[in-house]
C-alpha cells in the first residue's frame, strides 16, 4: 500500500479515452495523481524528465496503450524495461486489441500485465479501472519512488 496518493502516468493519446480513465477513477473513488501524456515521445520525455517534463514526478504506476502516433507501447515498454531504475515501475497494458501476437509481445518486453478495455462499456472498464486500484494501488507493495525514503 502506497502512504501518499499514488502517481499514476496515463499513456494514451485518444482524449476521449483519456477523460473516461479520468471518470472511471472518480467514479471508483481511486485517490490518485492522474498524469496524461499524448503519446510514446511525450511518454519517454516524461519519465526520462526532458523537453518540457523536467519537473515531471516519477510514477508509481504506468498505464500504457499500445497504438500510440510517434513512438508506439510496444517500444515505450522496451525502452522502460530496458533502463534500471524505470523497470522498476509496473507498468499495466491496457489496449483494445485482443490479438494473441500483441498480449504475446508486451508480456516478451516484460509487461506486469495485459488488459484489454472496451472505452464503449463505461461499467466493464470502471470495473477495469476498480481492479487496477485494488490490485496495484492497495495489495501489491510497489516500490519507493527514485529519490524518496
């Protein structure tokens, strides 16, 4: 269980997928830090803190999209698993595609796990959205963010 409000990087670069994340917490009642990137680029340059992100706050927890303009999920999530310290966050694919080549890849890239949403059921992703708090913001012991004690 995180002691603050957790830090959560939402990577998706629909808007309207993003403000349904956004009532699907407040609907779920998940006290949380909502941070919205548009797309891979954006994503990277936040975790890495550059190009506008300098003053960006370690996430205690990634939720990515896969088909994402300029960088896609797939090579998000190998550039974060990839370094030391951003391997450490979990990060949880949340993608509209079923396809077994796509839940196959992001689990090769160490994904910490692969959840398709439907964004045209409000009540099966609030149910999504309700699963990821108590799972990765309640249970889970998730580590201390870089810089903190």
């Amino acid at each position: 269980m995180i002691p603050h409000a957790p830090h959560i990087l939402l990577v998706e670069d629909n808007p309207a997928d993003m403000r349904l994340t956004l009532e699907a917490l407040k609907e779920g009642n998940v006290r949380c830090n909502l941070h919205w990137v548009k797309d891979g680029v954006e994503a990277l340059d936040y975790l890495y803190r550059r190009n506008g992100f300098e003053h960006s706050v370690r996430p205690d927890l990634i939720l990515l999209d896969l088909n994402l303009p300029r960088l896609d999920g797939r090579e998000v999530l190998a550039d974060i698993k990839a370094h030391l310290q951003l391997r450490r966050i979990p990060t949880v694919i949340l993608s509209t595609s079923k396809e077994e080549e796509d839940i196959l890849r992001c689990y090769d890239l160490h994904a910490n796990c692969y959840i398709t949403k439907d964004p045209l059921n409000f009540e099966s992703f609030l149910e999504v959205i309700r699963a990821i708090d108590r799972f990765w913001l309640s249970l889970v012991t998730l580590p201390r963010r870089a810089g903190e004690q």
